[in-house]
C-alpha cells in the first residue's frame, strides 16, 4: 500500500540536473503530513531490532526524514552537508556523483566513537554520496549499523556499494 501510494506521488523531472537524467522528486510527498507519517511509522518497523545510537542525514532531502525518524527514535541526528556549509571545524570527504564529484562535511564531534549510526537519505542511486557518509562516520569512529531511503534506483547498482558497512539496507520504493 505505502509502496504504490509513494510510486502515485513521486514525480519524475526529465533532464534535472542534467540531459539524460530522470529526478526522482520527493517533494509532493511533503504536501501529505499522512504519507510523511506513514513514512516514518514504516520506516521505524523496518529498523526493529536494529540498534542504533545516531541518525546521520544526508543533505539536503535526507534531512527531511532522517530528522523526522532520529525525533521518533528519541536519537540524536546529525546532518551531513556540501561543503562549506557548517559552521565548526568538520571532516571531509569526496566523492563521484553520476553527473559529477562533490565534497561533503560534518561536523568533527558529530560521532562519538564505538556511535552505532544509521545513514538516511532520500534516494539511493550509484551510491557514492551515502558511501563517502559511511566512510566520514568511520573516520570519526562511529560504526554504519545501516542505511534507509525512500526510493531505490536499483538499476544503478548503489546497494551493492554499501554491503561493505552494513547489509541493513531499507529501501520503501524501488525503479
């Protein structure tokens, strides 16, 4: 039921943000403070059993629900931005996007060590932006219990990418 009520309201945006790629927007999804609920309610049973200490999201739509499910848990969430947009001493790395490189940041007291951190963000594609997350977290000692989306590009291969921190994956959509 959530699957299909997700796949009626995501919109595809042809050539965003460049020619040849098909966006996948969440953002009609906002507009049904239900659906956001029923997100997190899913995602929360999902992770039953899953001991997490920290929710790390991903800028900038993983904050969205990342924040949403840290809040529900009762955890403390911790954003992961592009660079040069926190404002204390933070750790970087970079990484290959389908349609470019980025860097991303956090902050460098985010993490304590031995945190078990689950890495949420909005969409799963190649991977690359939530490994480079997975490999900050490691940097400050933290421990990847985990990664949540809400759509999974599948043909794109990301998941196999992450197997290496964790092999809790949760995806609620897959293309």
């Amino acid at each position: 039921m959530l699957e299909q009520k997700l796949r009626s309201v995501v919109r595809d945006i042809p050539d965003f943000p460049t020619p040849g790629v098909v966006f996948k927007d969440i953002t009609p999804i906002l507009k049904d403070a239900g659906l956001c609920m029923a997100i997190v309610d899913d995602l929360v049973e999902r992770l039953k059993g899953i001991d997490i200490d920290v929710i790390a999201g991903v800028e900038s739509r993983g904050f969205l629900f990342g924040l949403m499910l840290a809040t529900r848990l009762g955890i403390p969430f911790v954003p992961i931005r592009k660079q040069g947009r926190l404002p204390y001493k933070t750790i970087a790395e970079s990484y290959k996007l389908e349609y470019g490189q980025a860097t991303i940041e956090m902050h460098e007291d985010a993490i304590d060590p031995g945190a078990r951190v689950l890495v949420h963000d909005d969409l799963l594609a190649t991977g690359g932006t939530v490994v480079a997350s997975a490999k900050l977290i490691e940097k400050l000692g933290g421990v990847v219990v985990g990664f949540s989306f809400i759509i999974s590009l599948d043909f794109l291969k990301g998941e196999g990418r992450l197997t290496r921190f964790s092999d809790n994956i949760i995806s609620l959509v897959r293309y």
